[in-house]
C-alpha cells in the first residue's frame, strides 16, 4: 500500500496523489472522449493505488459520476476508494443556474448517490456559490446530510474568503478547493492563513496550469486559439512563465525528476495542502504523476521554487 495522508480533520485517508476526472466523461468539457477510455483511467488508477477520485454534476453533466460509479461497481472494492463530487449547477432547458438552496442541495447529493451507485459520498462540495443563499444554510444541509451518514464531509468551491467565512460560520467545513498552481498564487496571502488557523485542507485545481508546469512547452510551441485566450498563455505572459519553469527545469535535474512532478511535490510541502488531483487523458500520466511521491525535495529547493514563482 502506498503512503497515505488524512485530508485536514476529515477521517478520509488518501494516497497523496489524487484523480481529477473532468476528461472522464466530461463531454461538454473537452472533444473525442470515449466513455471507455474515462473507464479504462479510473480503472488503471484504482490498480495503481489511486485512491481518491474528483468529480462532479456538471462533468458530462452527470456522465462522470456515472462511469466512476460503473467502475466501482464491477471493481467491488468502494470501501477502499475515496470519492469526492460537487454539485451547485442546476440546468433548466438551455440555461445553467447556481443554486445553493438547501433543498437543491439534498436532491443534488441524492442524485448523485444514484449516478455514483453508493450509499456515502465521501466529501461532497458546494461546486461554486450562487448569489442569494447565505452560506452558512446550504452548509447546514450539509451538515444534516453528514449527520445522515449520506456524506462524510464537508467542502466549498469557489468561494470567496467572504464566503467561505459565512460558509464556515460554525466550524463545518472541511475542505477548499480552489484554482492554484505555481503560477497562479493569489489564494496564498488571502485564504491560506485562515485555512490553517481554521484546520481546512485545501485541494489545489489545475495544479499544473493546464499544462504549462508539466515543462513540454516552449517559444516555439503552436498554442491553440483557446490557450491564447488564458492570461497564462497571453503574449508576454507566456514569455515570463517559460521562463520560471526554466528555472524549475534545473532543480527538477538536481532531484532527478519531470518539472510536473516536482511542482506537484512542492504543493505538497504547504500547510494547508494534504492532496493534489491531476487531471489525465491517458493511463500512463497516471503512473507519471505517481512518480510524485518519490520527489524529496530540500528545504532550500522548496525555498528557491518560491522564489522563482513570486507573486
């Protein structure tokens, strides 16, 4: 078995390195993915000891949490899997709504249960906040359905710091998720001391910057029109941030690593950060981003990569 952590104060033990399963039947997400191909990663994931699974609603919508739930069934091993999903997104013919009503709420851990063919749902998180609930309500239902046995904790999406105090007026949250990676640092100064005082695990999204940290890209790479529409991507931009991974490309050398499994280390090495979820196309970036858990890295790399990356 491999190394396992616990997320925050939850009682949910994980290997370190995580799935995120948005390319797992999230058709509306990305083009050409085949269900079997979403199943055949979560399978090899679960041989490889993988075993916490990202998902939610709206990745399909609702296919991903479906296969998962497939896979799980035939794999007859759900007591030793981790599942984590999300719900706040309510589609009504050609609209898309945030709803963080508590009934909506109810009804959307309930579906998923059916879609995921389980009786628990290990961390159910409020996908993204909508305008007129007050925080702190939707995470009462939540509460009442951890109460139930229906989850098993507690987390938020999206939140704004605003937010996620009202949300975690009581001390009921358990977990943020939240864009960070090396070149996106913002929720450092703002949420990450309230998250170790308030002993909430943070999980990173797009932890490798929709690629760019895995270190593959260079000046002369062709970047699609979507790409050049990400600031990260943008003319100057691209420039700067080839450049820092350049300079995380010689400490990758130094432990004799792939720049995407250090940056991944390095997030590891935060206070507040217990697990990251990268996400996968195919099964063998499965056993690369495993390849994380071997990186050590010393307290003047760590120091040297947080100065590279500087905000």
């Amino acid at each position: 078995m491999r190394q396992q952590t616990r997320i925050g104060t939850t009682e949910l033990m994980v290997t370190p390195i995580g799935l995120g399963t948005n390319k797992v039947g999230g058709h509306n997400l990305f083009s050409n993915l085949k269900d079997e191909d979403g199943k055949n990663i979560v399978r090899r994931a679960l041989e490889l000891g993988i075993d916490f699974l990202d998902t939610a609603y709206i990745y399909g919508p609702a296919r991903s949490e479906e296969l998962i739930g497939e896979v799980l069934k035939e794999n007859g091993q759900r007591e030793n899997v981790v599942i984590a999903t999300k719900g706040a997104h309510k589609i009504e013919g050609n609209d898309t709504l945030i709803d963080n009503s508590p009934a909506f709420l109810r009804q959307s851990v309930e579906d998923s249960l059916k879609r995921l063919q389980t009786d628990y749902i290990d961390l159910y998180y409020i996908h993204f906040p909508d305008k007129d609930t007050p925080k702190d309500e939707a995470v009462g239902e939540l509460k009442k359905l951890k109460e139930e046995g229906k989850i098993r904790a507690i987390g938020v999406s999206n939140f704004s710091i605003e937010q996620l105090k009202q949300a975690n007026r009581h001390g009921d949250v358990d977990v943020l998720q939240s864009n960070y990676n090396l070149l996106e640092r913002e929720v450092e100064q703002e949420f990450f001391p309230y998250l170790v005082e308030n002993k909430i695990s943070f999980v990173p999204y797009f932890p490798l910057a929709s690629g760019l940290l895995g270190g593959k890209y260079t000046k002369d790479t062709p970047l699609t029109d979507s790409q050049k529409k990400k600031p990260l991507f943008q003319e100057g931009n691209y420039e700067k941030n080839l450049d820092k991974i350049d300079q995380l490309r010689s400490i990758a050398e130094e432990v004799n690593a792939a720049v995407a499994n250090v940056a991944l280390a390095w997030y590891l090495t935060r206070d507040c950060i217990d697990v990251v979820i990268p996400g996968t196309k195919n099964p063998q970036q499965l056993e690369d981003n495993l390849k994380t858990l071997d990186v050590h890295l010393s307290e003047e790399q760590v120091k040297r990569i947080d100065q590279i990356f500087a905000v």
